[in-house]
C-alpha cells in the first residue's frame, strides 16, 4: 500500500486527470458504498475519442458548459486501475472526502495504481 486515506460508506471522492487523446479535463466522482466503489458521476469538456457520448443506463446526462455530465447508472467496482501520467500527460489527481487534494503524478509517475477499499 502506497496511500490510505478514511473514507466510509455514503462519502466521496474523485480523481482528475488529462484526456491522453483530447487533452480535456475529466473528474470521476465515486462514492464508497460498502466495500464497493460507484461511479456517482463523470464529466468531461468533449465528447470525442474514447470519452462518453450518452447518459449511462438508469442514469441521465446534463450539458452545463464547458462540462458535459454523465450522472448516475450504477456502475460499481471492487478496485478501480488508474495509470498514473506525469505533469506533461495525465496529471492525474485524487480529491480526498475532506477536499484536500494529492497530485498523483507528482507521486507516482508512470505507476498503475489500484484503488480499493478495505
């Protein structure tokens, strides 16, 4: 283990990174149900290669620009597999429940992290 964090059932948090192809923001917010991780909502600011086009299934889509929202549909995950870029490609980030954030790349450059909780 690398990074541990608390976190508890109903609280969020979210990553941010670079799209590699569009070069656009995107923000994944998960909530922690349980052992499990939901993806509550993903935005992005193009709907291009490899990025969302429509609301997921059960869930509903919002155009608040510049961000296009993909909310809800269920998706869970017992580990979610992040691949960490650098402050040139990826910058990813991760947002704590408590707001403070944890800029991977400069962590953990070129890693392949697993997020989970225990």
């Amino acid at each position: 283990m690398v990074l541990s964090f608390p976190v508890y059932s109903g609280e969020f948090f979210a990553t941010e990174y670079i799209h590699s192809v569009q070069l656009c923001p995107v923000v994944d917010l998960y909530c922690v149900t349980g052992k499990s991780l939901r993806l509550w909502e993903e935005r992005t600011q193009s709907t291009n290669a490899g990025l969302p086009t429509e609301a997921p299934p059960n869930g509903r889509f919002l155009h608040q620009a510049p961000w296009y929202r993909y909310i809800g549909g269920g998706r869970t995950f017992r580990s979610i597999r992040l691949r960490v870029g650098d402050k040139e490609t990826g910058r990813n980030v991760l947002i704590l429940p408590s707001r403070r954030r944890v800029e991977l790349y400069g962590l953990f450059a070129g890693e392949l992290l697993t997020l989970r909780v225990r």
